[in-house]
C-alpha cells in the first residue's frame, strides 16, 4: 500500500484526534492495546493489540480519538491515488 503523509508525526498516549485525521498510521514500539474513541460521547468505539514494532493504519471519524496504553506514534495520512 501506498500511502501520503499529511502532516508531522507526533507522539500519542492520551487521547487524541492526529489533526483530525480520517485515516492514521500508527506505529508501536512496545506491545500496545490501542483504543479509538469518541471522547464527546464518552464511548470506546474499538480496541486492538499492537505487537512491538509494528505499522497499521486506522481509519476513523475525524473527531474520533486514538490512545495507547504505551506511547505509539502517529502520522495523518491519505491514500495516494
């Protein structure tokens, strides 16, 4: 898959929306259950286990928020077409 940064990667842990990004690449040093959410709500919409050193991607709702319960990284991307 191809895909295009959109802006810079940052570092999450609490909950955050990654410049409000539909779609976001996570990356993850260390095991990590990560969870999307919708923090208005207070709902979790999702969660899944990142095993160490791995990439996927994410897609949500804008306003959704990502976290994990270790530090992973972040980048707002987009499919290249």
């Amino acid at each position: 898959m191809i895909i295009k940064p959109i802006n810079t990667e940052i570092t999450v842990s609490a909950a955050n929306t990654v410049y409000d990004s539909v779609l976001v690449r996570v990356y993850a040093s260390a095991n990590t259950v990560v969870t999307v959410e919708d923090v208005d709500a207070n709902t979790v919409i999702g969660t899944f286990t990142m095993p160490e050193n791995t990439v996927e991607i994410v897609e949500k709702i804008k306003t959704h928020s990502i976290s994990g319960d270790n530090n992973i990284l972040c980048t707002p991307v987009s499919y290249k077409s």
